[in-house]
C-alpha cells in the first residue's frame, strides 16, 4: 500500500530516496522502509538503496550474476539499480554468457556456410 504511495511519488528530483525528505513529508512511508530493511537485515546498505530494495522486493544484498563469482555488485541508481556484474571479467567468465556467445559464433558460421553453398550451388547452375 505504502509502497504503491512511494511509487506515485517518486520523481526525478530523487527526493523520496533521500531518507530525510522521506522523515519529514512521509513518516509512514520511511518507517515501511525500515520496517522491511529490518526484516530482512539490509541496515548495511546506503538509504537509497535500500528505498529500492523495498520497491522492488529485493530481499537479499545483490550479488554478482556470475555462478562462480559471490561478490556483491554496484548500485548504479535507483532507476536502473543494480549492475549485473561486478566487474567485466565475471561477465566474460559467465557460463551463461560464454554459451550464449557460442551461440551467436555457431549461427554466423552457420550462415556464412549456408551462403557459401548457395553461392556455390549458384556458380554450379552458371556452369550449365
Ligand atoms: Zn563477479
């Protein structure tokens, strides 16, 4: 409820993602915010993010997206949130991301090949 308020208000001055704008306007909707930082033990975190954690029902500090990776990743800002990736090795070493890139060579070399025959097959009817 309080977060669909927090929602509405929300502009681009960045202002209800500052703790002591959301004290003085908003009481109710800062004490939700502590109530749900409380609850799940993410005091660490700086205020805006954690206005952000409670929109979007972040339950966890984020972590880096790479399986074999267990840091924590940058908060960009409170649109975009949080990066995928701690840094750009981890991007390079994820599996995921490796196979998809595996992906995309196999489907370029499928094509070129594909084209290659088809020229080949069209040099072939030239022949006749
Ligand atoms: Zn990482």
């Amino acid at each position: 409820m309080y977060k669909d308020k927090l929602n509405d208000l929300i502009d681009s001055s960045g202002k209800m993602f500052r703790e002591k704008y959301l004290k003085e306007h908003h009481i109710e909707i800062c004490e939700d915010v502590i109530k749900f930082i409380k609850l799940n033990d993410l005091d660490s975190l700086p205020f805006k993010q954690q206005v952000y954690h409670y929109l979007n029902d972040i339950k966890n500090i984020v972590k880096c997206k790479n399986p074999n990776c267990n840091n924590t990743v940058k908060f960009k800002n409170s649109t975009i949130g949080y990066y995928t990736y701690c840094c750009n090795k981890c991007i390079g070493s994820d599996p995921d991301i490796i196979k998809e890139k595996e992906l995309i060579i196999r489907k370029i070399w499928y094509k070129n090949t594909s084209t290659i025959q088809y020229n080949k097959i069209q040099n072939d009817r030239n022949e006749y």
